[in-house]
C-alpha cells in the first residue's frame, strides 16, 4: 500500500490511469474508504491519472489523535500532492470529503483546476447531533450507529433492490477506527465554510441528490448560489449519489472536467 507522512498521519493512496493524464483526486466521505470511487474508476481513470486516499483516520491511513480539523485533512491533500509531485489536480470531495476539497480552494487556489462538490455543504448541523454521535461511538463503537447511518447513503427503494450494496457499506463504516471518526466528525461539526465559500475561484460543479438527508438540495443550491463560476447537477439518488447514480454521476463529472475552459492551461 503506497503511503505518504503527512505531519502525524501516514495517508495511503492509490494512482490509476495514465500516467499523462490531468490529476483528479477523490476525496471520501466520513466513514468509508477510497474503495466508495469504485463505480467511478472505470468511467474516470480511462481520461484522468485517478489519485484516490484514505482519510486520515479511515481504512489504511493512521493519524495521531484527535481531535482533527478541515484544515489537517485539506493539509493532508496538499502534502499528498507535493509528495507525488502535482503541481495542479482536479478535486472532487463528497460530504466531508466535499468540505475538505472546499478548503483546499479557499486556502491554495493555485493547486486547483476544477472542483466537484458531492453531497456536501458549507457546513452541516446542528452540532449537536455530531456531538451525540460522537459520545454514542465513544461509548459504543462503531457497530451501534452503523445501520442508522447506512440508511441515509442509499434511498429506501435502492437499498431494498440492492442488500449486497448496504452490506457492503455496513462493512466499510464498521471497520472504520472508532478514534479516527469520532476525530472526524469533530473536524465536520466544528467547520463552517458559509461566510467563505463565495471566494473559491475555481470553476465548481456542485451535484446534490433529491433524497438526500444529511446535505439536501437545499444545501447544495447554497453552493451553487454563493461560488461564482459554478454549475448544479441534482440526481435522484440520497447521500452518496455516486454508489446509487453512478452513471449519471460519472457522466456528469465527465461531461464538466471535459468542458474547455481556463483550467486547461
């Protein structure tokens, strides 16, 4: 497993594609790993060198403990780029994930080209609901809250169509370390991104899902209202729209990074 030091994390990392090809990193959401891409790899990695991570605190990547902020984990993305040596990626970042792309924006604007934002918001309350989720997995594990939370990432009708699916996402939350989510979900409860997202300079492709309960539509129309150069996509699907609309979503990720535009220079 390629890993990269990153201050007191060792982030793991996977590359796909040609060598060639424009960067895209994909940023994971709380609770799962890089392997949440994997209905995009194919579609993606056939135009882009995929650079996909583990969060710090998720599958492969360790860290110190807790608790951590938006500004570690976007850290992290930037010191992943200068380790690989990428002067200049696409981000594309889903819920927490989405909230670390933003960062990255804000606070290196000239390590971005483009930005897709997934499921995601400026920022996402109340905080005390990520208080008491943290106190339940400090108490608990990570075991108790795994179907509840499930149940927010695919629709009723999906979910029933396709069990293994939801295993598969139980599994992925489950394994994730107890420490490593309760860090990050402080990292998300104690970021608000409102008063600042209109200053990303990035052209930004924002895609919400219609069913989607922890980031509604509402939350990405804000996005898209507030980012200057921005676009909306909204997909009938719940929070990882990629898992339920993968085609959809693959299309329209293409369809955006493919635009010409001034990213390409």
């Amino acid at each position: 497993m390629p890993q990269m030091i990153s201050d007191d994390a060792s982030i793991h990392y996977r590359l796909d594609g040609p060598a060639t090809a424009p960067v895209l990193v994909m940023s994971n959401s709380l609770g799962t790993t890089l392997d949440m891409w994997g209905p995009q790899l194919q579609a993606l990695a056939a135009h882009f060198r995929v650079l996909r991570y583990d969060t710090r605190g998720h599958g492969g990547s360790t860290a110190g403990p807790g608790p951590y902020s938006i500004a570690q984990l976007g850290g992290d993305v930037v010191r992943l780029l200068d380790h690989l040596g990428i002067t200049r990626a696409h981000l594309c970042g889903l819920s927490m994930g989405g909230i670390t792309a933003m960062w990255v924006a804000l606070h290196h604007p000239e390590r971005v080209r483009r930005l897709v934002l997934c499921n995601t918001a400026a920022w996402i309350g109340p905080a005390s609901n990520w208080t008491e989720r943290v106190e339940k997995v400090r108490a608990e594990g990570m075991a108790p809250i795994a179907a509840a939370v499930v149940s927010r990432w695919l629709t009723p009708a999906r979910a029933d169509a396709h069990p293994e699916q939801v295993g598969a996402l139980r599994s992925m939350l489950r394994s994730t370390p107890a420490a490593g989510y309760i860090a990050n979900c402080i990292a998300v409860r104690d970021s608000d991104l409102r008063g600042e997202v209109a200053g990303i300079k990035a052209q930004t492709l924002v895609i919400a899902g219609s069913g989607d309960m922890p980031t509604p539509p509402a939350d990405g129309r804000f996005l898209a209202n507030a980012i200057p150069d921005c676009r909306y996509v909204e997909l009938d699907a719940a929070h990882l729209s990629n898992q339920e609309q993968p085609e959809a979503f693959n299309a329209a990720v293409l369809q955006f990074l493919a635009a010409p535009g001034e990213a390409d220079a």
